[in-house]
C-alpha cells in the first residue's frame, strides 16, 4: 500500500511537473517578432505648433464678434491629450493595420501676424479654445530584428489618414460647414515589452503633421492650417495568436 502511495505521488509529480515546465517554456519563449498580431489601446500627451493664414475672412471671440479681418497669419502651440486604438497584422518582415485616434486640443493664445507679407512678431492675443479631431488612419510597423525572440524590441512606424473636428466654440476656427480637405501623416519608434503571454507594455514617441484646407464663413474667404505635433503615447498591446497548447 505505501509503495502504491509513493508511485502514485511520483506519477503525479511527473505529470503536473512536466506540465508545470512546458508552461515556463511557453511563458518564457516568445513568438518573433514578424508572427505578432497586435490590438493596442494606449493614451498620450503632446504639444503642436500652428503655422495658420486666413485670406479674406475674420477670426472671432467667444461672443461671436470679430477680432481682426483681412488677410493675416498667427501662430499658436498647445497641449494635446488622445486615445487611441488600433490593429496590427503580419504580412512577411512588415506589420500592416488601421487605427483610430481621438485628440483633444487646448487653446490658449494666438500670435497674430497682422498681413500675410510682414514678417512681424504679431500680437499675441487671448483665444481660449479647446476641441476634438477624430482621426482615422492607415499604418505600417517594422520590427528592427524581425527574426529575434525576446521580450523586449523596437520597431519603426508610418501612418497617415484623414481626420474631422468637433466642440468647436468659436466660428470660423476651421471654417465655413463645407467637407473640409484634411489629411495627416506620421512617423515614430516603438519598444514594447512582453509583461506576460500575449501581452505587452508599449512607449511610442511621434512625431506627427497635418494639414487642414477649408472655404471660411465669409464669402471668398478660406482657413489654412499647418499643425505640427511631438507627442509620446503609452499603452498596452494584446497578440490574440498566443495560445496556451495546454488550456
């Protein structure tokens, strides 16, 4: 009986034991990196740079009453938050996929450039704004080491895609109610981190333009805006292709 009882304990070492071990080798072995599927989510912050010009139009205070007509330029730079999501899927050394992205932008003042031909330090003027632009984008990554195992790597990344805005106090901001012409593209570094299977912690710095063309409110008149963005965004990324053999 107690030889009976001390197989029995053995055979059972055995077979959760090996289980055990197949499940550390599973955990401690990752997929490379050309066979990951990723769904992110993450959150960023970021600053801009304006370079804007309106042509035979006005720009307005909160009250709807007009600051300055003409022909003029301003600068201005602020804060950005954003959400993003996004899906990444292999196809050879490169990972393809689409991603949404919803930014909030806080205004504070403007510089103005009072014509389109000085070259001035403008006023600087009060302009307490803030609103939304709601993106939508198309996106490439490239793993540095496509072939490696590892927990941790690094990979560079393009994107571009068109966006709308939204919560916009101030009329003539970006224009009249016509379909603006708007676009953006960027670029980035990313490293991320296996924390465990399937998942991974990411940091991502971008660097980011986008262009926006739109008729203003005033007949004849048009909004013009360059943006230029440095944001770093952080998040979490889940490959959906990790399975565990043994559940």
């Amino acid at each position: 009986m107690k030889k009976l009882f001390l197989l029995s304990v053995l055979l059972l070492i055995e077979i959760f034991g090996g289980k055990a071990y197949s499940q550390m080798a599973w955990y401690y072995v990752p997929k490379k990196n050309n066979e990951k599927y990723f769904c992110s989510v993450a959150y960023g912050l970021g600053t801009a740079r304006w370079y804007s010009e309106m042509k035979q139009t006005s720009i307005y205070d909160n009250q709807g009453s007009s600051i300055y007509s003409g022909n003029f330029k301003f600068r201005a730079a602020n804060s950005s938050t954003f959400y993003d999501v996004n899906v990444l899927f292999p196809t050879g050394n490169v990972r393809m996929g689409l991603g949404m992205n919803f930014e909030k932008f806080y205004l504070t003042t403007i510089q103005l450039k009072q014509n389109v031909q000085t070259v001035n330090s403008g006023n600087l003027l009060l302009y307490d704004e803030s609103f939304r632009f709601d993106k939508l984008y198309l996106q490439c990554e490239v793993p540095f080491w496509p072939e490696a195992r590892s927990k941790f790597s690094c990979s560079a990344g393009g994107y571009a895609g068109f966006f709308s805005f939204s919560n916009v106090d101030r009329i003539n901001l970006f224009g009249g109610d016509a379909l603006a012409n708007s676009m953006f593209f960027g670029v980035s570094t990313i490293a991320d981190f296996q924390a465990f299977p399937g998942f991974f912690i990411f940091l991502k710095p971008i660097t980011e333009y986008k262009y926006f063309r739109n008729p203003a409110v005033d007949p004849s008149g048009s909004v013009h805006h360059n943006i230029m963005t440095y944001s770093i965004m952080i998040g979490l990324r889940y490959d959906p292709s990790v399975m565990d053999e043994y559940k």
